[in-house]
C-alpha cells in the first residue's frame, strides 16, 4: 500500500495541488484519490461532540484504508490525521491536551499504518508512506481564501479578516507541531514502514509547480507498486 498524503492550514492549496496531480499524472488512473477528515474548529462548549465526530470518521477510515489493501495504486490524501490533530488535540493556543492528542496519534497512525503490523505478521503488502506539509504566509493563505471562487459556509470563508488571520495563525503554529511528532515518531511507532517528509512553501508556487515538485513521489509510489505486483 502506497499513500500520498498533503497537509496544511486553509489557503496553502492542497485541494488544488490535488487536483493538479490527477491532472498531470499519467499514472494518475492508477491512483485513488480518499475524502477529507473533518477539519471544523469546535468552541468549548461543542469540543466534545466535535471529539465524538473525529473518532467516528477515524473508524470509518479506518476502514476504508483497510478495505484499499489491494488497490494497485497509490492513495492520495487530501488533509489526514494531522488534521484532526490540530483541530482536537488542542486546549487552547498551542498548548496540547495529554489525554486527547496522545488518543487521537495513536488511533490516526493505526487507522492509516496499522495494516503495516499485519503484513509484517502474514506476507502482506508493504507500506510507504509520503508526508507533505503545504505552508505559506498567512497573509498569503488569507488572500487566497478571500479570492476562491466558491464559498464554503461557516468555515473558514466566514470569518472576518482579522479574526481569520489569527486563526490561520494559529493553525500553521499547531501544523508545524503536528509535523515535527509525525516526524519523529511515526518512525519508532512502525519500523516496517518507508516514511518521506516534506515540507513545501507555497508563497510563489502556483499549484501546477507543488504538484510537479510531488509528480516524482507519486511515480515512485506507483513504480514500487508494480514492483511488488
């Protein structure tokens, strides 16, 4: 199994970056492309219900990750479990909340890498697994929100300028700390699995050069593939 997974606040561009890929990919008919995990920030007195909707999708995802074991392609994540992380496992600011943050790592890496303990356990397929972290200035990342063509209601679209720059703030202190565990951890947690990590400032990339920039990982990810077909 081969994943491809992009990250990072609203307005660094990933849904587009997605989007360029299946358009420049040749082998992209090969490749699977997944849904988002629920990223809404949730006030105090909503946290827990939010929670509850976080561990649901978790399993659910679950799932679907372990139903695509013989996907012949790469999967290709539009937002993951870092997501839920930033939007969750956080009190307030960037402190993070021990029970919760440490609960939804652990559930998050299983739902996407558990399968890595089964193979390693029956022959089963291998897994490789691409990080990318998409970043940018906030100011940036709120201009390219306030130009989107489409708007998404009580999300992010909504807020007003100020209240939206610290917001994205917020999120791109909270991604790098997200990052910086997935990073370090991921690695012990599951020896069995090729890990890649990047980190893409898209301040002056449009989203058909983040995409060429990650064309070769998801070619490599689909040659390994084949190799084990």
């Amino acid at each position: 199994m081969r994943m491809l997974v992009i990250e990072g606040m609203d307005g660094t561009g990933k849904t587009s970056v997605v989007d360029e890929l299946e358009y420049q990919s040749s082998e992209w008919q090969h490749a699977a492309r997944t849904h988002n995990f629920p990223t809404n920030l949730p006030t105090k007195e909503d946290k827990q219900d939010q929670l509850a909707r976080s561990l649901f999708h978790l399993q659910d995802f679950r799932t679907h990750v372990h139903n695509m074991r013989g996907h012949k392609g790469p999967l290709v994540f539009d937002r993951a479990f870092m997501s839920t992380l930033v939007y969750q496992g956080f009190t307030e600011g960037v402190l993070k909340d021990p029970i919760r943050y440490e609960s939804l790592f652990a559930l998050g890496a299983e739902a996407f890498l558990g399968d890595s303990r089964l193979g390693k356990v029956v022959g089963g397929p291998r897994i490789e697994a691409v990080f990318a972290l998409l970043y940018c200035p906030v100011s940036v990342a709120n201009t390219r929100i306030t130009q989107r063509q489409e708007g998404r209601p009580d999300e992010v679209e909504m807020m007003g300028k100020e209240e939206r720059l610290g917001h994205l703030s917020l999120l791109k202190k909270r991604y790098e700390i997200v990052m910086a565990d997935v990073e370090s951890r991921l690695p012990v947690l599951y020896p069995q699995v090729k890990f890649s990590f990047k980190r893409i400032n898209t301040m002056s990339l449009a989203p058909e050069e983040v995409a060429g920039g990650l064309l070769p990982d998801l070619e490599t990810l689909r040659g390994s593939q084949m190799e084990l077909l």
